[in-house]
C-alpha cells in the first residue's frame, strides 16, 4: 500500500503496521535520516520506507509477519528494532 492510499483503507476497522525507528544519524538503512526518524517498514524490499507498507488486520498478524522475516529485518535494517503499532496512531505520529 501507498501513504496516498490510505483514504481508501475502510475507516471502521483497525490496521496495523510494522514501523521502526531510526537509531542513529545517517543509518545505513535510510541514509541521510536523523536519530529517531520514524519509517515504515516496506513489505517487498523490507526496508525502510516513508511512503509503502503492508497493512494487517491484527496486532498478531503483523507480529506474526515480523517474526517470519527477522532474519532479513535484521540484515536490511540494522541495529534497529521492529515493533507492530496502529496505522492511524502511526500516522498522527502518536506511536
């Protein structure tokens, strides 16, 4: 999914994101980014992301998602930690 699409996702239901946060300046997963930066995690590259991401429909199944690729969260984005938190709260930079 595209940040543009996210009109499009149904306003009743709860959506959650795997995000992760930068942890020290110009990280070698989003380079030129400041300690703190806040991404999204891409679904297909497994990267680091302001713009794609991969919406589930529980808590679980993005942690679910999360354990499965921990090996390659690791190698992609180093040094960092991935956590599961609500798309909406993500979005008003809540969480």
């Amino acid at each position: 999914m595209h940040r543009a699409d996210v009109n499009l996702l149904d306003c009743n239901r709860t959506y959650w994101v795997p995000i992760v946060i930068a942890p020290c300046e110009d990280w070698k997963a989003a380079p030129g980014c400041y300690p703190g930066a806040r991404f999204v995690v891409d679904r297909n590259t497994l990267g680091a992301s302001r713009d794609e991401f991969a919406t589930f429909a529980s808590k679980f199944a993005c942690l679910s998602w999360i354990m499965r690729h921990r090996s390659q969260l690791n190698r992609t984005l180093p040094g960092a930690t991935i956590s599961a938190v609500r798309l909406d709260r993500w979005l008003l930079g809540l969480d």
